[in-house]
C-alpha cells in the first residue's frame, strides 16, 4: 500500500497565461519593426518581447528590461523569433564577451549565447527561472542559492566540432550553418590543443559531408588527443564539466550518509558516474539502469560491490513491470534522466511501496516540475532543490533535489 502524507503542492498551477491568449491573436508579418521592452528570459536563452499586437516574440542577445527596436524574423510555434534592430536601453550588466566568435546572427557561434551578459546577471536568470517554477507549484522555498561554476572559462571537456573539410567550427545559433571558429576558450586547456591540432589539418578531405549531408561532427574529449577523434562517431554520455560534476558527486555523497546499507534503484545510471558515489555511501544493493548497452558494459567491468546492472529503455510502457521486484524493495532512488525527464514516473512510483528518499539529477526545469508534481500525489516531500551552474555563458541549468517520504 502506498503511505499517504499531504500533498505538498499549495498553489494550484496556473491556467493560461494572458500572454499565452494573446499567442492566438494575428500574426505580425516577417520584417515588421516594432519598439519593445525584454519581460523575461526564455529557457532557450532569448529575451522575451511582446510585439504590440500581442504575439510573443523570441529574441537572441537580448536582456531582461532592455529596452529596443526588434524585427520579426520567424516563426515558432504560435510564437514569433525576432532579432534586435536597436538598443535604446541597454542592460547595466551587458559586458563584452571574452569570445571573438561570439554572436547571435547566422554566421556567429551558437555555442555561447550569453556570453554578452556578466556572470552574476547569467546566474540571476537562471535562480529565477527555477523560482518561478518552484513558486507555480507552492515550494519555493524549497530552493537553495545557485553553486557557481568556479571557472566561466576553459571548463568544457568535451564538444562536437563540425567541419565542411574546409573550415572547423560549431553550428551557428539556432541553424545547420557551420560557425568557423579558430579557438574556444570555452574548451579545457587540452580540447584547445586538439582544436588546435585538427585545425592544422584543414583542409581534410575525408572531412568534407556528402552532397547536401550534414556537416561533419567532430566528437573531442579532453581524455583522449586528436588521434582517437572519430568522424560522426557517437560519444559516451560524459558531464560535460569536470569541476562541477565533482560538486555534483560531492553533493550525492553527502545527501545519502543515513542510508548505508539501503537498497537503491538508479534510472539513467550511464558508465556509473554516480553509481560509485551509491556504493562507496554502502547502498546495498544498488540495481543500476541505463538504455546505452556500451555504457553499462562499461559499468560492469568496474565492479563495484552489490551493484547489479541492466540495460533497458526506461521509456517504454513495460520498463517499470520489468523492474517490479527491484522496485518492490528499493528505499532509494536515484535518477539522472535526459531533457525528456521521466514521464511515466508514477507507473515507477505505485510499484516502489517502501521508497522513502529520491535524489533527482535534472538537467530541465520544465521536465523537472512536472516529474515533481507526480512524487507530490504519492506522497513525497521537495526538502530541497540545489541549482548548479554546469555550462557558463549558456541557459543550461542543473538540479540536484532531495525529496523524502514519511513512514
Ligand atoms: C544525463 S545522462 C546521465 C548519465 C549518468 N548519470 C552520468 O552522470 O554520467 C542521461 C542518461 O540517460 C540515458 N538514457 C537516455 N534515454 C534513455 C532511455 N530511454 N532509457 C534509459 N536510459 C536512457 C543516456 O544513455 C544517458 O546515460
């Protein structure tokens, strides 16, 4: 029998917005100009303006309250992109970004989008992002300070360079145009050299994509050199920030230390980056899962003590029967999950009667609440969320939550 304890969600979630109604209203046309005002910033990284008739309109390179001309130059959905004409108002925190490449038209990097705001502004935006989410579900509290990235620069350990056989680059923003670059301070001080390296081999023919193929991807790691970089080959799930994913570890660590000897379940475990941390804490035993069959290759011959593993697509409807007799004992759970977070959650849920604590890792705020909202109706607790900046100068935001659930 599932325990009850009172759903924690106090505030019922917003119906439409005024702004979502006014999506409805005509569409103003490709190229019209209009003077605006930046009301927010969207999870994709763009100021959000409103075109006075009342549509949305997403804008790159601009800032919360800046003030402006804009120009429509598309659309998304029901919604309008748009880009800036005019500053009128500039944001106090606007600074010049450290990368020359840096940029929001079609031959800029889009690697990078908010390198023109200071560090303290980006980190701002991305705390009041989560807020916002927290406070549509009544739990804002619940939220911890941001953990800064100590390093804006040289903290990328890995990318996917594209080339055209000719030139080496990132993908522009919001495009399949390749974005030439000749350095990335962004990349660790290794990823550069190679950089540096695969550059001094342009051209490269073996580079060049086939006729009207994709550019070439360029997969770099900074735990291999230019040699072992493979055309188009895929690349095992890594954290992409070796100084953060520690305080990631470090924070897991920390948050399990009264519940040695626990069995746990653990979702989207990938090579085992955080199935360590559970067995070096004695969870035991610890079933670790992930769908890339290479990385829980990788994971077993580690072998680490009481931890089973299995390789399994956790978005399929028979996922959680598959796991019914894990589920049936687990007291923990720890999951790590993509963009998509883990929509049948509850089916996982209803099947784990004993669970009392789950350590969400999530990499988005908008899969993250909904996921918090079904762990509200079974009964769990948000005792905390921990944001940590994992990419600098980008709109990514982590978060790593502690939910618990009474006896
Ligand atoms: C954010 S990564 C986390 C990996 C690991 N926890 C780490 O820190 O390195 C998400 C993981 O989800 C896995 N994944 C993606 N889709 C999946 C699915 N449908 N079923 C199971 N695992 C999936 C990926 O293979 C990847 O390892």
């Amino acid at each position: 029998m599932p325990r009850k304890a009172p759903p924690q969600r106090r505030g019922k979630p917003r119906g439409p917005t005024q702004a979502r109604r006014r999506l409805s209203r005509q569409a103003p046309a490709i190229g019209d100009e209009f003077p605006g005002t930046v009301r927010d910033v969207a999870a994709t990284g763009e100021g959000i303006v409103e075109h006075p008739g009342g549509q949305v309109c997403f804008v790159p390179g601009a800032w919360l309250g800046e003030r402006g001309r804009f120009r429509i130059t598309g659309r998304r959905g029901r919604a309008a992109t748009g880009a800036l004409v005019a500053l009128e108002a500039p944001s106090p925190d606007r600074v010049s970004p450290p990368c020359p490449h840096h940029g929001h038209d079609d031959a800029r990097c889009g690697g990078c989008p908010w390198q023109f705001m200071a560090y303290d502004a980006q980190l701002a935006a991305k705390e009041a992002r989560l807020r916002q989410a927290l406070e549509r579900l009544g739990v804002a509290e619940a939220q911890a300070p941001i953990w800064a990235a100590p390093e804006t620069l040289g903290y990328r350990n890995r990318a996917r360079l594209r080339s055209d056989g000719e030139r080496i680059g990132f993908l522009a923003a919001g495009s399949n145009r390749l974005a030439p670059i000749d350095d990335c301070p962004v990349l660790t001080a290794r990823n550069r050299e190679t950089l540096a390296a695969l550059r001094a081999q342009l051209p490269e023919p073996a580079w060049r994509p086939r006729r009207r193929g994709p550019l070439t991807v360029l997969p770099i790691d900074d735990e291999q050199g230019p040699e072992a970089v493979t055309p188009n080959a895929p690349q095992a799930f890594r954290q992409g920030n070796s100084a953060q994913n520690t305080r990631m570890r470090e924070w897991l660590a920390g948050s399990i230390t009264d519940l040695a000897g626990r069995p746990a379940v653990e979702l989207f475990a990938g090579s085992g980056n955080f199935t360590d941390v559970l067995a070096a804490g004695g969870c035991r035993p610890v079933l670790a899962l992930d769908s890339a069959g290479d990385a829980i290759a990788t994971l077993q011959t580690r072998g680490l003590p009481a931890v089973n593993t299995l390789a399994l697509d956790l978005f399929t409807e028979t996922a959680p029967v598959a796991l019914e007799t894990a589920l049936a004992s687990a007291e923990l759970l720890v999951m790590d999950p993509p963009r998509e977070g883990l929509r049948q959650l509850p089916a996982f849920i209803r099947r784990a009667p004993r669970l009392s604590a789950i350590r969400y890792i999530s990499c988005d705020v908008a899969t993250f609440a909904r996921d918090l909202e079904a762990l509200f109706d079974a009964g769990f607790h948000l005792d905390e969320v921990q944001p940590l900046d994992l990419f600098p100068h980008t709109p990514h935001l982590e978060l790593l939550a502690t939910l618990s659930r009474p006896a």
